[in-house]
C-alpha cells in the first residue's frame, strides 16, 4: 500500500500522496461489486471507457459472465459465442500431459482438434462461473463479541456460515462459497455455476507454450507464448452436465471480444480473475521475520538441493528428462523468493510499515481497544519464530526436496488405517498407496535422493533450535555431529522403500504380514520419530501461536480500516473474483537497466538455440519469421509482439486471466510477475511490480498462421477499437 511516511529526526514527515492511490495505480486487488464506489471515477481517470456495471451486473450480461475458474487454481475467459476457453498452457498442463503418448506426444508436438467432435474430455476438470456475490457480514458475525477467544469466535463464525449456506435456494449445480475479508472482518457469498464438462480443444508445442522454461521463469524480457484451449459443454438446455457425447457447446451471457490494435505505453489495463493468496497489512515485525529468517532459510535449503539435482542433470540427459520436472518445481518458489526478499529491501517495505505503525500508533486515544495489538503482534512473532523457522526447515527438507521421505507420510496414512480398522482400513487404502509409489520410482534416483538429504541433514542441525533436533541428529558432548552420510546411506540401503521391487512384494503380501514389516522398516522409523517431534514440539506449538497472531491480525485490520477512513483498503487476495488495473509500461530495476514494456518474436530468434529443451524453436517457425509471414498480426512496424508488461497487481491464481483494454476488449493473457516485483504479495511498489502477459495477436498467430488452426479464430470476434476498422 502505497504509505508516504518517512521518519526524520525523530518527528514524522509526511508526503502529500500518503493517502493517494493514484501514484500506485496498478495496486490493489479489489472485488468487482464495489467497483461502482471505490473504483470507476479512478479507472476512468486512467482511461477507462466502461461503467462499473460493464464489468459487474447482475442484471445483464457483463465481463464477469466471461471471466472463469478454470479447476479452481487458474483464471480462464470465453473468448466466443461457443463456450471457447482461453488459458495458460501451464494450467492445462496437467489435461495436456494426460491425452499424451509416446507415440502421441501432445506435449512436444501440440493439439488442435479439427472440429468438435475432437475435442478431448477432462475428467474431473471443471469451469466455475460467478452469478452473482452477497455482502453476509452481519450474519456470518452473529454473535461475535470483541471479548471473545479465538477458537471460541471461530466456531461461532463456522455455525453462522453453516446457516448462511442453509438459506440459498439453489439449482443442483450451483455452489455458494463464503469466505472472510480483511482478516475475517467482512463476509461475502459467492454463488457459482460449475460445469462439469470441459474440452481441450488446442494447445501450443512447448517450444512455444513454455519457451524459456527454467532460465526465464519470473523474468523478464519473455518470449513465452503461454497459452492453451478448451471449451466449456452443457446440457442441451445450456446448463451444466456430466459429460456425455451428446451435449453441446455452452452458450455464454457474455464474451471478450479481441483487440487486433495492440498496445502502446501507457495504456490502461484491466486483470480479471481468481488471484491466490496476499497479505499486504500485515504488520512490520512480520515483515522482518520474512526477510531476515524464514526465506534465507528456504531458499539455502532449496539451493542446496537444486545444486546437487543440476550437478546429477548435467551428467547424465536420462538422469535430466527423469528429474525436469521436479526441478522445475523446486526451482520456482526458490526463484520467487530470492525475487521477493530482494524487492523488499529495495523498496523499503520495512521502513514504510515501521512509518506506518508509528502513525498508527499516534492517532490511537487512550482508550482505544486497539492500543496492545501492535505490542501484541510484536511480542507473538518473536515467540514463533523459532517454531515457525523450524516449520519451514522439515516441510522443505522430509516433504519437498527429498523425495522418499515425503512418501512416508502416505505409507503412515496406510498403517494409521490398518491400526484403526484393521485389513478392512488397509486394503481401502492400499491402492491410493501403491498407485503413488507406481509413479514415484520411475523418476526416482536413490544416489541423488542420499545425497541431498545428507547435506540437508547439517543444514537443519545448524539452523533450528537443539531441542528440535531428532536424538539420532544430536551431536556428542563435545559438539562433534554424527556422519549424516553414514546415517542416511545404511537407512537407504536396508530400507523396502528405496526399491521398486521389494514395495511391489511387500504390498503383494497379507495385511499384517506387511505392516510388521513396514514398522520395522529403518527409513519408516527414522522418519516417525522425527514426525512425532515435530508433530509434538513445532507444529503444536506453531499451530496454537498461528491462531493467536490470526485473531490479532484481524483486530489491526480491523484497526487500520477505522483509524484511517481516508484509505480505500483493499482485501488480501484468498480466490475469489478480483479486478486489478493499471497501465502498459516498462521499469527499471537497477541502476542504468531499463526494460521496455513489448517483446517481439525477433526475439525468441536471439534466443533460438537448436536442440535445447528450453530455447529449441520448431523449424515452422523458423519459416514463418524469415518469410515475415505474420499475417494481420503484426504491429505497425511490422513486428509480431509476443509478450508485454503492465503494472498490474497480480498473484498466483491470476495465471490465465484475461488483460483487458478501456473498452472490455481482450489484448493478452496474464502468466507471471517479473521478478525484482515478485515481494507484490506483502508489498506492492510502482516502481518494479509488473505483471507479465501474452499479447494476443501472438496467440491467434500461433493458431492461424503457425498451426493453421484458423477456424478457431474464425469463432472470436476481431475488433478494432483504435481504428475504428470493421469488427470482424
């Protein structure tokens, strides 16, 4: 939040735009029905050319009808009067990967269904659309004193809830979803449509879809055309249906056309969707404890592991394609991080929320309810830190970055079931379990596994308190640590776990046969007591703290939306249907870099290195960029845009989601922060936060030009809203 405090001399100064927004107009994450009073005078100050009501209605067809939750983790749009879906290919990664074969490598070589018929089904793939949202404070806080204790004001919330959901008269696939704002200070209903029947229709090969891969991942420049489709199926009557191959394309209240004019620097922008997760009030000791602990901690682990992951990689291309993926993963958030902790120092962000308390605590009288909850929160963070930092160091070590110990939770589930119900629990349970460990060997390499837990192992005694270090872990008298390598290396080597061959015989064996052997089992002992601490000495502790900074946290929520009325608070981020805008610009990060805000295809060329898994470019393209076939697609110059940047404040979730122009147009699709801008989640800052979009007209290039797909933009409605051409 954009908070122009500053401290000088003891005494506080404070800048004219303190209580402005305008400086940070790409900030915020604000919820579509209140656009009306919070909002629109702003966004057409900016250049906006819609009312609230085109974008939020109830009464008539508006941009929400278009804007989906695509699985419920990603953002998706319709993008024609038949149900067409646009997304990010890494959210139907999943859906994509699934229709694959060897001898059908979707992945690698692409999709594009001819016709309907085509069209591919995703079981268990759903697209959730927003009817319309209620404002159910006063009922979900029925009840609610300011005296209460958290575990008691939470149960009452829950019940009120229960009731509220009890009072909606709805059709068998409508769901109502409820969830707090502002910490639990406020309570709206979401009341959805849920199709069940959705479609791959296309997707790019991943030399496009996810061109740059590892190395570009929240950077920028980028030259990824990260998109994909699908379509969304009803009933002969248009409302949602299981799948069957009778029904038919849904029929939408609303579409996005497409803008074939581009965009210029300084352009307003519009992101609508289903961001994740934020949390931009909380207080600085939080703050401090993310920059200074948690996130050193996570991304040393995270180095380490990935170090000796690329060093067994580089070696070995097998070892590579069986270890892609999981590194990819690992990689991410510990890019994100870096990004995040760096953002925050170079901005900051402590300062301004140490100037922001300090006004805070000024404008508190004497008698305010709110005059310990700073002190409160202070004094709650310290005492979790130690709990919290260890948190961190077992969920990174024995569930993330070492692969067969994060299986033992699942072998535990099947022995805690067998406990409890004897062969009857167990046989329930053994498929989900022997399933999982069907696909864990095939990408699985006990060496590299061995190796990284020992080098994790130091860094845990290192860096958590003594006594939550596993009595196998502790070191002698004299601070000597025992060999980890030892350790670990005669645990892999006796345990049934580190062989595909000896878990197949295992499961192949009576119920009580096998769970004798699993509790005598090195690895699954080893790994239970270390639980059992943990669950008993860090989570406990942490998760009975956690609730305590949660009730404090809402009352300063609660807190700074009285204190200052002047402030147009937006709620943190939690799913629900966001609208965030701004304009098209580039940044500059560090001292002499400034990045302009367009990509071109020229160069994804620059970066073309044959045969690589990250910059390959297929020999189609090739064609098309030295003939300049580009099509209608191309800008004035003449280039073809691949990428642009705006500074719009987005998270995950906004994966997929549609940026919009002044007029309701779409111009590309959102799939990445950059980044120097990745700390937006705590604190959002002009300067280097920018999200990072696929123009468009690079989309419907690839579709018509590179996979003569044209029929699928024959479907879309074509606009020129600058030029005022013929719709097309």
């Amino acid at each position: 939040m954009n908070r122009g405090l500053i401290l000088k001399a003891g005494q506080l100064f404070w800048i004219c735009i303190f209580f402005s927004f305008s400086l940070f107009g790409g900030e915020g994450m604000w919820l579509p029905q209140l656009l009306k009073a919070l909002n629109e005078k702003e966004m057409k100050s900016m250049g906006m050319k819609l009312s609230a009501d085109d974008i939020y209605s109830i009464n008539k067809g508006s941009l929400k009808d278009a804007i989906v939750h695509f699985g419920g983790f990603c953002t998706s749009e319709i993008v024609s009067p038949n149900g067409l879906l646009l997304t990010n290919h890494h959210c139907g990664y999943g859906q994509i990967q699934s229709h694959s074969t060897v001898e059908n490598n979707l992945i690698k070589n692409g999709f594009w269904a001819k016709n309907y018929k085509e069209e591919l089904p995703n079981e268990g793939l759903t697209a959730t659309l927003i009817d319309y949202i209620d404002d159910v404070t006063e009922k979900a806080l029925l009840g609610v004193t300011p005296g209460m204790n958290a575990g008691d004001r939470q149960s009452l919330i829950e019940s009120n809830i229960a009731n509220i959901r009890k009072s909606y008269s709805l059709e068998s696939y409508q769901q109502v979803v409820i969830r707090p704002f502002y910490d639990g200070n406020q309570y709206f209903a979401f009341v959805t449509t849920v199709f069940r029947d959705v479609r791959l229709v296309g997707a790019p090969p991943e030399s496009i879809g996810k061109f740059g891969s590892d190395t570009d991942n929240w950077v920028w420049p980028r030259h990824t055309g990260d998109f994909s489709l699908f379509r969304i199926y009803a009933g002969k009557d248009n409302k949602p249906a299981d799948y069957s191959p009778d029904n038919v394309p849904y029929v939408p209240k609303h579409f996005l056309p497409v803008s074939m004019d581009g965009i210029e620097v300084g352009d307003f922008t519009m992101v609508f969707g289903f961001p994740g997760k934020t949390n931009q009030y909380l207080p600085a000791s939080a703050v401090n404890q993310i920059i200074t602990t948690l996130n050193p901690a996570k991304i040393t682990i995270r180095d380490k592991a990935l170090k000796i992951t690329d060093k067994y990689m580089r070696a070995d291309e097998a070892t590579k394609i069986k270890y892609a993926a999981k590194y990819a993963s690992i990689a991410n958030y510990w890019k994100k991080w870096i990004g995040e902790s760096q953002g925050l120092k170079q901005t900051n962000a402590l300062g301004e929320k140490q100037a922001f308390e300090a006004e805070f605590t000024r404008r508190l009288s004497a008698e305010s309810p709110y005059s310990a909850v700073l002190l409160d929160l202070n004094r709650l963070y310290q005492e979790i830190e130690p709990y919290a930092l260890a948190n961190d160091y077992v969920s990174e070590i024995l569930f993330r970055n070492v692969d067969l110990t994060s299986t033992i939770s699942s072998v535990r589930r099947l022995v805690n079931e067998y406990d409890k119900k004897g062969e009857s629990g167990y046989l329930e349970m053994l498929p989900k379990v022997s399933g999982m460990f069907d696909n864990f060997y095939p990408d699985f390499d006990a060496k590299i596994d061995q190796e990284k837990l020992t080098a994790l192992l130091d860094l845990y005694v290192k860096g958590v308190a003594p006594s939550f270090i596993p009595s196998g872990l502790k070191g002698t008298s004299s601070g000597k640590n025992p060999d980890f390598s030892i350790i670990v290396e005669e645990m892999y080597n006796q345990s049934l776990f580190s062989s595909s061959q000896k878990v197949s015989e295992l499961f192949e064996q009576s119920a009580d046969i096998a769970v004798k052997k699993i509790k005598t089992d090195p690895l699954y002992l080893w790994v239970g007591d270390w639980l059992d601490l943990y669950n008993r000495d860090i989570l406990t502790p942490y998760t009975t703290l956690k609730k305590e900074i949660d009730a404090k946290q809402a009352l300063y929520t609660k807190a700074q939306l009285e204190l200052f009325p002047e402030i147009r608070f937006y709620p943190d981020a939690n799913s629900t249907l966001r609208v965030t805008y701004g304009k098209v610009e580039g940044y500059q990060p560090k001292d002499a870099v400034t990045y302009q805000p367009v990509t071109y295809l020229d160069g994804i060329i620059e970066k073309y290195i044959p045969g690589d898994y990250e910059f390959d470019v297929q020999p189609r393209m090739l064609e098309l960029y030295n003939s300049k076939n580009f099509g209608i697609y191309a800008d004035k110059s003449g280039k073809l845009p691949v990428c642009f940047i705006g500074s719009n404040h987005t998270t995950g979730g906004n994966s997929g989601s549609p940026a919009i122009d002044a007029e309701g147009n779409l111009i590309g699709l959102n799939f990445d922060r950059v980044w120097e801008g990745t700390m937006s989640d705590i604190h959002y800052d002009v300067s280097i936060c920018r999200n990072i979009m696929v123009d468009v007209r690079y989309i419907l290039w690839v579709i018509d030009k590179y996979a003569g797909a044209g029929h699928l933009v024959s479907e879309m409605k074509l606009t020129h809203p600058k030029t005022g051409k013929k719709k097309r």
